[in-house]
C-alpha cells in the first residue's frame, strides 16, 4: 500500500519548510502498513529521494520506499518534461501496490478522472494545511487503506 506525496502538499504554505508534517503524520497513524513515495523535483537533487526523506520527520522517513524518480531507470530529461500525473502511474505500475493514494500540490496536472478516486489534490500554497483537503485526504485513506 502506498501513499504517493508531494513535497508541495506539505511545503508549500509560504510559512515554514514541511509545517503540514504532523497533520500527515496524524493522518496516516491509523494505517501503519502505509508505505510513503515521494514525488517530488527534489528527487533530481544529489542524493535522490533519500536526500528527501531526510527533509522530512523520522517517523515519516521510516515510511519511505522511494521516490518515483530513480536514476537507474528514468532518465531526468524524460522525467522533468511529463505531467505528475504521468510519473506517478509509471511508479504504480512498476511497484504495483494494493492500493494507492496520491497528496498532490499541483491540482491542475490531473484529469478529472484521476482526481475523483485516488488522487488527493491540495492547494499548491495551502496543501494539506488546508482542513477541506485534510478532511478529504482522511476520507480517501480510510477508503482505500482502511479496509
């Protein structure tokens, strides 16, 4: 089970670096199984999405399985150049997890479609700070983790 997120859905808010961190983390508490993705052009960054994770709070870091960005397989010119939505069904289909849920920061590079079932599109200043996407994002976890 994966939770594919953003760093804009908990960066963002103009405020300070990762401030939404405990709201994920209060979030997810009831879902331990959740593994955490990271989606992020910080990935691109030398030291890759361990470089990212390190950004990020402990018990959020233990979560993480990687990032779908991965030198070994994508190349960076590919990856910077297709829409969110496109990097994140690659690395589903590539993990294939039981289910999924993405925390997205840039609502406008999904479809409808996707946004509807398993994406979790934030405010890209606000993110997940914002209590309507909190509220939906805990909806979207207990639908699709919470068995």
């Amino acid at each position: 089970m994966s939770l594919i997120i953003t760093a804009e859905a908990v960066a963002n808010s103009g405020h300070k670096l990762f401030e939404h961190l405990p709201l994920l983390e209060e979030a997810l508490a009831p879902y331990p199984n959740v593994r955490i993705v990271q989606s992020t052009s910080w990935q691109l960054l030398e030291g890759g999405y361990r470089y990212a994770a390190s950004r990020i709070s402990a018990s959020l870091q233990a979560r993480c399985i990687g990032g779908t960005f991965d030198r070994r397989q994508t190349r960076k010119a590919w990856f910077e150049s297709v829409s969110r939505l496109d990097q994140v069904v690659l690395d589903v289909k590539g993990r294939r997890p039981a289910g999924w849920v993405a925390v997205d920061g840039w609502p406008s590079e999904w479809p409808a479609w996707a946004s509807r079932d398993t994406n979790q599109p934030c405010n890209p200043v606000r993110g997940i700070g914002d209590s309507t996407a909190l509220a939906t994002l805990k909806v979207k976890l207990n639908q699709e983790f919470g068995g």
